[in-house]
C-alpha cells in the first residue's frame, strides 16, 4: 500500500463544529427595541403636532397661546420618553442573567 491508499482508508476524524454565537437578550428593564420604537413614534408624533400648531399660528387660525401650550406639552412628553429609552437601558439587565 502507499501512503496514498492508507490515508484514504483511515477513516475520517469528527471535523469541529464552529461554536454558534451567543445570544443575546436584550439590554433593558423592558424590551430595548419595542421601547426605542414607541419612543421614536410617540416624539414623531409631537414634532407633527408641534409643527401644525405652528403653522395653524402662523396663519392666524390658532391663538399664539395654543401655540405655545401645544409645543410645550409636546416637549414634555418628548422629553418624558427619551429619559424613559435612557434609562430603560441603563437601570435594565446587562443580559448577563
């Protein structure tokens, strides 16, 4: 036999199989994803608001006081929701449980 033939009889060794990756959990107390985008709809949203109300002022069909109280109450809930994504994802679990 040559060394050709004895090597094609030995049968062959299990190839390691690559390790798959971890998974990961998401980062966060609740859901990072879902919470990033209701965060981005809801600050969509008051941007919309904001800018209609203004429009609707700048055309006289509003009162520059609802003007005002429209784009302060939307900034307040805009703000709300972008320190609640903050420290969703800071206070939450590192996914390490």
């Amino acid at each position: 036999m040559t060394n050709e033939q004895k090597s094609t009889n030995v049968p062959s060794q299990p190839q390691p199989q690559p390790h798959p990756e971890p998974v990961t959990r998401h980062q966060g107390f609740l859901n990072a994803r879902k919470v990033r985008a209701t965060a981005f709809f809801v600050i969509t949203l008051c941007i919309i608001v904001s800018v209609m109300a203004s429009i609707l002022a700048i055309w006289n069909f509003a009162q520059p006081d609802v003007l005002w109280r429209t784009v302060a109450t939307c900034a307040v809930i805009a703000t709300g929701f972008v320190i609640f994504a903050k420290m969703n994802t800071s206070i939450g679990s590192s996914g390490e449980d």
